[in-house]
C-alpha cells in the first residue's frame, strides 16, 4: 500500500500543478474583471494570475517534483547495483537462496 502511495505521487503533483494555474487565472480574470466593467482588465487580470500561479507553482511545488525524481533515481541505482552485484559474485546469489 505505501508504495503505491508513493508512485501516485507524481500524479498528484502534476494535478496539483494545473489545478493551481488554471485555478490562478480564473481567479485573477473574476478579480480584476469585478473590478471594472470592461473585459480587457479581466484578460490582463487572468494573465497576471497566470504568471502569478506559474511562480508559485516553480517557487513551492517543483521541490517535491524533485524530490519524487531523486526518489525515483535512488531505486533504479539500487536495482542496477543489485544486479551488477548477483553478476560479479554469482556465490552470493547462490547463498540467498
């Protein structure tokens, strides 16, 4: 269970991601377009929100993607060190079974 918690963790993350920029740019377009009648702030406001989403989502959010890819890098170095290990000392793989 724990490692399929671990493996739809990227998946969550990616969501999160564009449920926080999407969600950013609707916001500023609604904010900046209650504010005057005219549609063109609620262009500049859902662009601003935009960028704003973007650098939150590069300033909070990319460190856990990170995380996850040295976390995935970490296994594949175990599993070809494991490998190269069973094929320099066949013995070994001998004993453990």
């Amino acid at each position: 269970m724990t490692n399929l918690v671990l493996d739809a963790y990227s998946a969550i993350i990616e969501i999160l991601l564009w449920v926080i920029v999407v969600g950013s740019g609707i916001a500023g377009y609604v904010f900046l377009g209650s504010i005057d009648a005219s549609p063109v702030f609620g262009v500049f406001g859902a662009i601003g929100g935009l960028v704003a989403g973007f650098l939150f989502c590069v300033l909070f959010v990319a460190p856990m993607i990170l995380l996850s890819n040295i976390r995935q890098k970490l296994i594949e170095v175990r599993d070809d060190t494991y490998k190269i290990s069973e094929e320099l000392n066949p013995l070994r793989s001998l004993k453990s079974k």
